[in-house]
C-alpha cells in the first residue's frame, strides 16, 4: 500500500499511492507527451461551480513514476526531445573535449555563428517546443477552471505558448535546456510561472557515493524538486555528473569552478581561465543546464567583505576571492564574461550568476557588498542578453524578515527583472538542525513577492552532509514554501489544490487526503498508525486520534449548521 | 556527553550540554530568584565593543535544569512565588469547588471586593514582583549591551519593571498569573516584548495517560516553551491538570469549555451556565494562569460560517454552536460574560478571548464571519478591561501569506492591542506531515508585524495526536519563528545572540555554536555523527562534511581576506 523507497528504480502504479496514475497530455504545435500525475479522487467535488471527480498535478518524477518505462541506468532515460522535430536549431557536432556520452550520441553545439538559445528563437518571435511543453505542465489540464476561477472579483488566463514565447524573450523566464540533454522534461523559471525549487546533490571529498548521487537526484525529483544542481567536489567528479544527467528528467545545474579547482589539486591560484573554459565545454558537452558563475565578485568589493562578520560564504566566491588576491588582477570569470557568453549561447545553457557576497549572518545582511554586487550582475544581465543567453540571478542567504522584501525590490530593480533564484533566505543564525525550516520562511515570502525559484536547504546545513532523508525533507518543506507563494500570488491551479483538499478535509475524505498533501506517504503513514485498529476502514471515521468523535469541531460544525 | 531524556525529571548539570548552567539573577525591589542558562564560550567575542566570554539566555525550563533541585512529582514544584512579599493583594480563602491541592495549600481568592489582577495594581501604579521578575527575564542580564548596541542608528533600552507596569496598564501586556499557581516563574506576553510560543498538551479520549502528559509539560518547557495549555478530554481531566500544574514552572492555560462538555457526558445541548460557571472556578482554584473563552461567537454568525468551504474548525466554538441552534438563544459565555469577568479577577487568570470562527481552511481566511468575530473580541475586550481582567486575543487559522498582514492590522484596531497569540496561521492547507512548519510561517511573519505569542502546532497536526518528539519538534520550530521575529522586530538580545553564533561559526568555534543553537542536544549529535572519526576533537576542524577542507567557503574567505 505504501510506496517503500526501494523500488525507485522499478516504476510501479503505487508510486505516490494506488489513486496516482501517471498520464501524459498531447501537445497542439508538437509531438510532445507532457507527463503528470493523476489523482482519481474518492468522489466528486464541486468548486465555483465546476466538478471535480479526479485531479491532474504538475509531476517533476519523469518516467521513474510510469509503471510502463523501463529504467536501466546504465543506458539514462529515453532521449524524448529527439522527436520533437526541433528543425528550427541548425547544429553541427561539438568535440571541444574528451567526452563520450553514455547515451551514444555525439555532443552538438550551434553551427558557426549561429545560436540555439530559447531566448533567441522567441526573439525571433518563434514557440518552441519547449515553450508549448512548459505551457501545458503550468496550466495541469486545469485551462477550463482557470478561465473560470476569481479570487476577490480578479480573474485568470491559462498559460499559452505565446506568453511563455514572450517571457523568455523579454528575459523574464528561461527555460534551461542544454541541447545536449535529450532526456530533460522542460521546465520554466520566471515569476510568472509557478514557483520552482532546486535540489542540490554531489558528494564532497568526505562522503557518499556515485550510486549514491544518483539515487539522491531521482530521489529528489521523486518528491517534487523541479530542478537539479550537482554539487560534488570529490574525486570521478565527470562520471557522477554523466550518470546523473542521463538519468534525470529535470534540468540539471553545476558550478564549474568546483571541476576546474579539482583539476588544479584545490589549489586556487592555480586556477587559469584555459582550465576554467575547458571545464565549460566538457560539461557543456555533457549537456549541463544551468552553470552557477560567480563573475559579479569583483576585486574593488574584497576589502567591504573584509569587514564583514563572515566574509564571503559562497564556495566559489571564496575561491575567486583567492585567486583575485594571490594574482592582484580582477577576477577572471568577469574579464572573460563575453567568452562565456559564446559557450553558453552555442549549447543553450542557462547562466545561473552566482552570489559570491551573499550574507552568511543576519548582521551582514542588505549590506554594502552585498548590493554592489547584486549591481554588477544587473550589468552582466544585460550583457548576456545581447548573446541570447538565457539568466537568472542568484540570491541570499541569512537575511532578517524585515529585510527580505527590499532584496526582491533591488532585484527586479537592478537585474532587469530577470528571474530571481534564491538559498533561502535564512531568517536566523542559530536554527542548526533546522535551517530547513528557517530557509521556508524567509523562501516563502521572497517567492510571494517574485522570487521564481527556491535552492533547498536541509535540515543538515551547517553541520554535515545530507542523506537521503534530508534531501527528502528539505525537497518537501521548500515545495511548501514554493506551494504558500503560489497561494499568496494567487495561482488559480494552487488554490484548486487546497479547496479540493479542505472539502476532502470537511467531509473526512481520508484518502484523498492523503493523495493530496505534499507528502502523501508520510500523511498516510502516521494517520494509519495513529488509529492502527481502523485498519482499511479509515475512509468511515469522522473524526481524528487529536480530538476524539466528541471533540472533531468538523463534526460538531456540520451537526450546528446542517 | 549529550542529555538524554531519561534524566528529565533527575536534574543534572549537563541538561542542554557541559558548557550551559543553571544561574539565577536577583531582583532589586523584591527577594526574586530569576532563573537565566548561562553558556561559558570557549573563548571571547568582541561585538560592538563589548566583550562576551559567556552569554546568559532566556530560560523556561524552571527547576528542572537545576541540578540542585529535587523533584517530586508527587508534591510539585515549590511554591516560590511565596517568598515574594505580595503584601498588595488582599486574600481570603476560596471554597468554591471540592478541590484539594497537592501541595496541601487552601486555595485562594480576593477579598470580597477586591482586585488582586496584575492589571489592577498596575493601574494603581503598583509596580509587583511579577513585573520585576519578567523584566529581569527579558533583558537576559545584557542591559549594559543593550544600552551600547546599534542597528542602523537606533538605539535600545532595556525592559524596566516600571515600562512593564505601564503596558499591562495599557492592555498591551499580559502577565499570566494565577494566585494559586504559586510555582509559576512569570512572564510577559505583548507586542514590546520577546515573541513567545505556547505548547498544547493534552490526552483526548482516545491517548496516552496522565504520567506521559506530565512529562509532555516539562519536556516543552526544556526546549522552549513559555507556557503551555492543557486540552485534555478524556477522563482523569481535573488529576492530569493537577499535576500538570503543581509541577509547571509555566503559565498553564486550558479550554474550560472541554471539560463543562465532559460533564454533561459530551453533549452540548446539555451545557448550562452553572455546569460551565463551576468548571471555571475548581479550574480557578487549581492555579490554571489563563481561559480560552469562547465568547466572541454570536448566534448570528451561525448563517455566515454555515457557507463556509470548512465551516467551524475551532473545538470550543463548534460545541457553542451546536448549543446554540439547539436553544435558539445567544452564546451563553457572552450573556455571562461580566460573571465571567468577575471569577477571573478574584484570581488573577488572563482571558484569552477564543476565536471560534477561526478560518479552517485558505479559502475561508479574512472572510466576514472572521472579521465580524473579531470586531466583538475587541469590544469583550474593553468589557473586560473595566473588571481589570488580563485579556489576550486569539487568532487564525489557515491565511495565505499575502493576507497575514492584515489580521495583525485588524487585531490591532479592533482591539485596541490587546496582545495577540495565534496558531500558525498556516499558511496552505496541503502540508499534512509538515504543518509544523507551515505554522512557522505565516507565524513568523505575524509575529514581526506585532504577534505577541504563536502557538506552536506539531508535524501531526491535522493526522493523530503528537508523541514526545511532536512536541519537541513543534516547540523547536515556533521557536525558531518566536526568535526570527524578534530579529525583525530589532531585539537587541535577539540579535546578540545571532551575532555571537556566527562568529562562533566563522571561527570554527565548533562548541559554541552547538549550544548557542536552538537545539544544542540535536546540533551536536548531528555534527559528531558526521564526523565520526574526530572523536572529541571536533573543535580543531576548520571545516565541515558539507563541504571538505578544500572547499571550505569560511576558510578560503579567511584567508583571501586576512
């Protein structure tokens, strides 16, 4: 009955529980099968005067939730965008490094002078295929309802292909999508859209596994992440990534600089832009998404971080922070920022401008550093928009509540309103053990206000290395915190999913429930346990182990007002 | 090394870990014994010209982190708030119910006439000892810190006996004492004051017994709470309080209305004034500190919340409505609401003015039956202010987070800043299994817009009944809000506190920032399982598993910056 962890591999129809049936919706303009999750629900519900008898959901879980697919890691996913008859990309083959792909097939990059990018062809004024398959995983077959919902008298469009053809031009949303990732379910980021959250993995030079890694990223997506960054630091830093990115149905996320430092032994004034580009295009070749660039950190700002109650907490930061010192020059990864441009533009890859001076403590917070910065990677937005280079920026950080709503504000101000990607932010210093927590918070409101993807934390941060369990959690807690945002935005799919599950709620649905909540295995578990002599009966009680048949105020109310 | 929960009712030094101790901090007007945890750093801090080489925090654990103590569950706690030389209040014994305490006192009440609440010596210009006591709490001994910190210019002072009096004078804040309670460490609830957090406990008919209720009290007031309230429904209800109580070094509050239900067999129709009149007082007598009434629920709000989407989710107001309907006639806690008033005044219990139109679900949130509700709290409120009775206000529920701002807008006008305490609210209806969290949310944000107390909610909310480490994980996370608010709202305490944590993090000052954490017990375990081969030696590492020492952000940013 429940979904045990061990068959991640082994697709089954139990997968989030037996009223969970993956579908997939045809596309208009392509050929495309846009997968979801269906929930038959146990009766039919009826809000603002439409009728529910089943419940389609936005599923990030790929073909590991289609009882149908075969799962071989040794061979990744089906390469789905293959037939999608992409004609408008004109491709020639890349081999800038050693790479062999495990799927085969030989790495492409645009033809001379020409450009792939998503951001280019909807300048164009072109819809992709891309474009149409995020529109219809945005609107979760729901485009009837929307149409129909209003909230306070303010009423709702579905998501078309030409709206997300436009945002993307205006630079407002990307869609990472690597042309070497033929297996990649696409996905879009922009606050337009629903909110998304990235899971990050890899293992560093003290823990975990190559299996391990891959397990974790599935995993992830399993319980909702949209989007994956690959972390490791460790030693078989390119296999793990090969492995993961074959085998992943969302967009996959790196930071380069942490490959290029392994190369030079951890030493980080050894680090040369040579290395640095080579590490692109092999990962490029590999068909990495989004790269996380800490090309804003420039060498003026090292002396305000200085002054800081915890200097600079970006992994890569503190490295360039390094290297800018030992070599007295301005860091590389801004100087060569056009070349970076070119690899990104030539694969479709997504840049991710990394916040080296992001706050580490509340009392560094909206600082001076922090917002000359936060300038700089404005200015670079604009820079990779002439490349059609499809950006997003990266944020805090610790930053107290009070002080979150004038990070979004400088943001969109700055950065062109170009999406805002965030790591939290952390709302207090002290919540180790709980920094998954303290991160929601502050997500949830940065995201009610613009914020168009959250970077999980765990309840590990600051402490250790997450397991499976962490990467679990901290997936769900943010899905929470993306799910609030949507709410509070007024996302007509996300307040359709709380009315279904409050009128499952009054009227003791139990197992609808359970299908609904975040977590349905968690929900179901603890609620059979907590009435373990109900047995397969729960569906008749009216009422719950917290309050006992005479105390359920559901009861009672539906008793006074009958 | 770590505490384990064995040991709860055997004090021990090593309650929160080797570096934290038991102090106890002198009144100036009155012979008070103010019980604080000191932490002896492992080195010293300089922050904004001040040093700190041990930091002394907000307690709530009350004897049972005093190794000196000796705990006897069958006799209680003692009655320290006996040495107090209360000469202002004018008692007599009180026989109104057949109660018989545990601690052998006769229980007491005004002197016919008289007034013992906090609130009417403080509008004689009496300043108590309650008041003394919870200014010495709230400044944590830090006054000198406080009158030297900084935030953006602003500056502080510290919490005076005499700026305590005048805001319980003021209705802006509570002092939940009754004079029958007296084991009670006091406390302070109001906007200008720390953001506190209360436990719910309590078996329901269905649960556990009266030793694991007992142990629940003081397991939350370990980990944070600041009070805690009884909701037990089952039997044994006026024993299970007993000892709760005789045993709380916390304000207890309870539903009396839960157990009026008990006694006429759980039927509501069968409440009457007297049955309900009599719970009060043998509650009165037994020390409880604070009521939730119901009485802000009117009979013509009925029709409005019977088209709700989840109708009447509070316990109390769902059994007053059934009362209703079955008599046709109004609410009877608002037709007696000034008998009411005169029981608590005679021992000094706060009322917390229940708000049984609370929104179930999100899309019932800030509705009219709400509002209209709230309005009639404000104007009980004023009622009760005449009687000199301590009044708090409860509130939501369920809101999306871009409605949060307006319930603490409304609360305030409505009722002229009576403090505020609130569940949650949470913030989406879909979180079952994490509704802790979801809680934590919107509280957060509440609680920095003026919030006085949030009540916690535990990861079985909306599932089954919380067990041990529910409560902990509940208390923990509210706490974690309590304090992330506190930063917002520039508590100089709040913000030493983070300060010293992360330059304990920065320095790698491992022990530090394991008992400066909110959870030291679970930080340190944590930290040690993931590096097992350190052994004791864990304060020599200057880096993490999270990261490995080659790609340790803190260390290269030390050293790129030295």
């Amino acid at each position: 009955m429940t979904t045990s962890s061990d068959n991640l591999f082994c697709p089954e129809q139990n997968f989030y529980g037996p009223a969970s049936k993956k579908i997939y919706v045809d596309g208009s303009l392509y050929p495309l099968k846009v997968g979801m999750r269906k929930i038959t629900l146990s009766k039919t519900y009826t809000l603002q005067e439409s009728s529910f008898s089943e419940l389609p959901m936005y599923d990030t879980s790929g073909p590991y939730s289609d009882p149908s697919a075969k799962i071989d890691l040794q061979k990744g996913l089906p390469c789905i965008r293959d037939t999608w008859q992409t004609q408008q990309k004109e491709t020639r083959p890349s081999n800038q490094s050693s790479h062999k792909p495990l799927n085969g097939r030989t790495p492409i990059r645009a033809a001379e002078g020409g450009s792939v990018t998503q951001m280019h062809l909807a300048r164009k004024g072109i819809v992709t295929p891309e474009m149409e398959y995020v529109a219809i995983r945005e609107n979760q077959m729901l485009e009837e309802w929307i149409e129909r919902f209003s909230i306070g008298g303010n009423t709702f469009s579905p998501v078309t292909a030409e709206f997300v053809r436009d945002e993307v031009a205006r630079g407002r949303a990307i869609i990472p999508a690597n042309i070497n990732h033929p297996e990649l379910e696409p996905m879009v980021i922009g606050k337009n859209f629903r909110v998304k959250i990235n899971a990050n993995i890899g293992n560093s030079a003290l823990g975990s596994s190559i299996q391990e890694e891959v397990e974790k990223a599935v995993w992830a997506c399993r319980w909702g992440a949209d989007t994956v960054m690959d972390l490791s630091t460790g030693s078989n830093i390119h296999q793990t990534r090969e492995w993961i990115l074959r085998n992943a149905p969302v967009p996959i996320g790196t930071v380069p600089i942490y490959q290029a430092l392994e190369k030079v032994g951890g030493v980080a004034e050894e680090l040369t832009w040579e290395i640095y580009r080579d590490t692109l295009l092999e990962q490029a070749e590999q068909g990495v998404d989004y790269f996380t660039i800490h090309s804003g950190i420039l060498k003026d700002f090292l002396p305000v971080a200085a002054r800081r109650m915890t200097g600079i907490v970006s992994r890569g930061g503190s490295i360039i922070a390094k290297w800018c010192r030992a070599h007295k020059r301005e860091n590389f990864l801004y100087t060569h920022f056009d070349e970076i441009c070119e690899i990104l533009r030539a694969y479709d890859i997504a840049i991710s401008i990394g916040d080296a001076l992001r706050p580490g403590s509340i009392a560094d917070a909206n600082d001076e550093a922090q917002f000359a910065e936060l300038k700089t990677l404005g200015d670079l937005t604009l820079k990779a928009w002439e490349y059609d280079v499809q950006v997003m920026i990266e944020g805090p950080g610790h930053v107290p509540l009070n002080l979150v709503a004038e990070n979004m504000t400088r943001q969109l101000e700055y950065c062109h309103e170009a999406p805002f990607y965030t790591l939290g932010p952390l709302v207090t210093d002290i919540g180790a053990g709980y920094d998954h927590i303290n991160s929601a918070i502050g997500g949830t409101l940065l995201a009610s206000l613009g914020c168009a993807m959250l970077c999980y934390v765990t309840p590990k941060e600051h402490l250790g290395l997450p397991g499976k369990e962490d990467v679990r959690e901290g997936v769900i807690v943010h899905k929470l915190a993306a799910h609030a945002a949507d709410l509070a935005k007024g996302n007509p799919t996300a307040w359709l999913h709380d009315n279904i599950m409050s009128t499952a709620r009054y009227s003791f649905a139990w197992e609808d429930q359970f299908n609904l909540s975040l977590d349905p295995v968690k929900a179901r578990k603890w609620r059979k346990e907590s009435s373990p002599e109900q047995g397969e009966n729960i569906e008749e009680e009216r009422f719950c182990t917290m309050c006992g048949p005479d105390f359920c105020s559901m009861k009672k109310s539906q008793e006074a007002t009958e």
